[in-house]
C-alpha cells in the first residue's frame, strides 16, 4: 500500500477562525464532497498565506455557504482570509498506483467550484 492523495481543494479562502471551537476545520459541503472527504476525516491544511501546515479533521458547513472554518488551536496557526490547500489521503495498493488519479478542485475567492480535474 502507498498513501496517495485522494483530494484536494486548491487555494480556499479561510472564511472564519474560531479558537474557542472544539477543534476541526469546517468546509462548505460541496466542496467536502467534490473532492471525496467525509466528515471526521483527517486532512491536512497547508496555509499557502504563512506556511503553516497542521493536520485536523473536517466537519461539514452549509452546502453552498463558501465557508472554511479553522477551529480551536489551529485558529492561531490560519487566519481569515489565508489562502489554504486542503489535502486528504487514501491507501492504495502498489499494483493501483499507476491508475490512481486524485480529484482536485479549483475555486474561486468566494470558495466557489471553478474546475474539477483529476490528476
């Protein structure tokens, strides 16, 4: 098995940031199931703004509302209106590898679906 990316949204605009939230980042629904994350999944934040990267888990926002939601500790690592990738994972076998094509999703400034590829 290697770990391989499953999905990615590119470049998301963080909406809000909640410190006092339990923890988690909160991703609008579409976007969670565009790129293939259900909620409690780990992914990875990559703040392309500052370079901070943490790993949290994703809980689902309004479908449709553009939001990204940085919750609880991580609050002081992202701030509204950092520019983030969100990334998670799946294992695949060796012999899937080749055939293995991640979905990334392109959005706007207001978080908005502009492009779905695969890699």
């Amino acid at each position: 098995m290697r770990m391989m990316l499953h999905g990615k949204i590119h470049r998301a605009v963080v909406t809000r940031a909640d410190v006092d939230y339990i923890g988690s980042i909160s991703i609008d629904t579409d976007l969670m199931e565009a790129a293939g994350i259900v909620e409690w999944e780990q992914v990875h934040v990559l703040d392309v703004t500052n370079g901070s990267r943490l790993t949290t888990y994703a809980i689902e926002a309004p479908a449709g509302s553009g939001e990204i939601c940085i919750n609880g500790a991580a609050a002081h690592l992202v701030s509204p209106g950092d520019l983030v990738i969100i990334l998670n994972y799946e294992g695949v076998p060796n012999e899937a590898v080749r055939d293995h094509h991640p979905k990334l999703v392109h959005v706007d400034t207001a978080n908005r679906i502009v492009e779905l590829a695969t890699g």
